[in-house]
C-alpha cells in the first residue's frame, strides 16, 4: 500500500490543459541550500491533467506562490505504488531537468531516481 502522507503535506491545485481543474501532493523540503520539491500524482482524486503533463506550468507556479529562486529548486514527480504485481504499476521518482530561462521553465528532461531519501 502507499505511503502517501510521507510525500505530501498538502495539496497543490493547479489549472490544466484546456482549464481543467487538477491537484497533486507537494512536499516541499530544504537541504544544503537547495528546495526539493516533490509532486506526487494522485491518480484516485484528480479529474484533471497529470503532473507528468504540467510540470513546467506547475513549477513556474510554485516558483511565484512560495517565492523560491529557480536556481535552487528542484522538482521531482513520484508516481505513488498502485495496488497490483506489474512492475509499471511500481512506486517511481523522475527528476525534471529543466533550464529556467527568466520567464519559464524549458528544455525539459527526466532523470530516473532510485528513491528521493
């Protein structure tokens, strides 16, 4: 089962493609001078679009709403264990390299983690 509350310590709404309204989990934690940010899916409550999608959109949002510098904020996406045996369906962290160009995040990349701790 997943522990969800381990990854989120609230819930970030956000507007997606097309308007839609959608949310994800955000912890947010400092080390060494730098904010990890982590957004988890939350397949189970959210109508709208992924966080997979969105991510370039959501992290310029957090960026102004909590006024972090670009420079030192990281994003990682977790995709939560669903309950079955396929390896797909397994609990994933993916670190979006992005370039932060003054306005908007681009070039986007994602990097594979074993596990955020």
């Amino acid at each position: 089962m997943d522990n969800q509350d381990k990854y989120t310590r609230e819930v970030f709404y956000f507007s997606g493609q097309w308007e839609m309204p959608s949310h994800c989990g955000i912890l947010k934690e400092e080390r060494d001078g730098m904010t990890y940010v982590i957004l988890t899916e939350m397949y189970e409550t959210n109508p709208g679009s992924s966080v997979t999608s969105m991510i370039e959109t959501i992290a310029k949002d957090i960026l102004s709403i909590y006024g972090m510098d670009p420079g030192k904020a990281e994003f990682i996406v977790r995709t939560p264990m669903r309950n079955a045996h396929y390896t797909f369906y397994a609990e994933t962290f993916y670190r979006a390299l992005m370039k932060w160009d003054g306005e908007r995040f681009t070039g986007l990349e994602w990097e594979k983690m074993e596990d955020f701790r």
